[in-house]
C-alpha cells in the first residue's frame, strides 16, 4: 500500500530532508507533500530543491517564501488552487538579484541568481492547499500556515492561506488552530514548535502543526496519514541562531 507523508518547513536544511527520505524508506509510489518554506534561512536550498525534484511522488502547498519569490519573478497568481499562476518561461531568463529573496526580504543561502530558474521551477503553478480524505472518512487538508473560520478553501486568499496566524478579530488573539474544531484534519507548517502542535475536538485530530523548527535546531518531522505514524529527524546544528 502507498504512503502519503505531510513534511514540515525545510527552510534549505538539505541533510536533515535526505536522512528523513530514508528513515520512512520513501517508494515511487509514495506522495511526499511539502508545506512550503522550501529554501530560505538553511545551509543549502540548491540541495534541497534537487533532492524534491528527484522525488517521483512530490507535491508542494505553496508557503510565504515561495509566495514571496514567485511575486518578484511576475509568476504569481491569486486563486487558491495555483490555477492562475504562470508556467517559467522558456530559455534563459535574466531575473533580478532579488527575486531569491523570501517572505520579509529574507536571504537565502549560497544560491547565485543565475541558478533562480532551478529553484523557482519547482514552485511554478504550484497550489496553496491540497485535500483528501482520511480511510475513516475524515477529510484533511494542507496548507502552509492556516485557514480561517468560515472560510472555504477554494475561497480563501492565497496571502492568508500562507501567512495567517492569530485571528486578531477575536479576543485575546488565538492562534487559528486553538479557535478550529474540524471537521477536516489541517496539516500545517509556518509556526514553529519543538513538538508537533496537536489540536483535538470531540475526540478526533483536526489540526497538526509539522513545523518543528529544523533549521533552529530543533527537528524536521513528517506525518503520514494513513496510520498517523510521525517520522522525526533532529537538526544538526541551529543554523539561524534565533528565530526572526
């Protein structure tokens, strides 16, 4: 039977990504679901996109980076879904010096511009959200950073999808995941914690945060959905220093 692994923030940690390729013995057949934060802040964002490329199964929810990139690079779409966004276009391009920045102006590691077209290949038309259905029937969902309440997915804005954090309408400014009761499964990256953040109502998972924080040192983490099984792969080394 095939596997289907939701994998958190990567953010350029190359070695931590190829370690947990093998810990859950990864198979052509396999989905492997990226969260987005795909290459910024990390030691080797060139790594990490080849090793993706090469994955037969990979599918990727865009995040507030990739976002951030495809926006520089005039290939930026609105639709929740990636169906507007544009395709690369053909031969070489000159992109500008700061199409490699993120989310924030934020750097990424060791890339020169003219490797730009590798990295944002694997984020063109990409979507913000992908969904299924759990064998008990539960449907899930992924998105980068959350959703709203009342908020279809189709329906949502991209920028939301992969940026929201606390429901600042609502008092006291949850955290979305501690206002949502279901009925989908939420897997999401973008908020970082030492462990998984696990939200439960009447009695079921509905939201579970992957984002372990790798690239702070903490774990890079994937959870597979078809037994819950969590796959973690402790960072060598905090490559940032402190969150920002």
């Amino acid at each position: 039977m095939s596997s289907t692994w939701v994998v958190g923030d990567i953010h350029g940690c190359a070695e931590e990504l190829a370690e947990l390729v093998d810990a859950i013995a990864l198979q052509p057949e396999d989905r492997f679901l990226s969260v987005g934060d795909l290459y910024h802040r990390g030691p080797d964002p060139l790594g990490v996109a080849r090793q993706l490329q090469a994955i037969p199964g990979f599918e990727l929810i865009l995040g507030n980076h990739e976002r951030a990139m495809l926006r520089r690079a005039g290939l930026v779409g609105q639709r929740a879904d990636g169906s507007d966004g544009l395709p690369l276009p053909e031969g070489e391009a000159n992109w500008e010096e700061d199409v490699l920045l993120g989310d924030g102006r934020t750097p990424m590691q060791g890339v020169s511009v003219d490797q730009a077209s590798e990295l944002l290949g694997l984020l063109a038309q990409r979507p913000y959200y992908l969904r299924g259905e759990l064998a008990d029937g539960q449907p899930w969902a992924a998105v980068h950073a959350g959703i709203a309440p009342g908020r279809r997915l189709d329906d949502s804005p991209p920028d939301l999808l992969c940026s929201l954090r606390r429901l600042r309408e609502l008092p006291g400014a949850p955290f979305w995941y501690e206002a949502y009761t279901g009925p989908h499964l939420i897997l999401f990256g973008h908020t970082p914690s030492r462990f998984p953040r696990a939200c439960h109502a009447q009695g079921k998972l509905v939201a579970l945060g992957l984002d372990t924080g790798c690239v702070y040192g903490g774990a890079l983490t994937a959870y597979r959905l078809e037994d819950g099984e969590l796959a973690v792969v402790e960072a060598r080394r905090d490559y940032v220093g402190k969150k920002s």
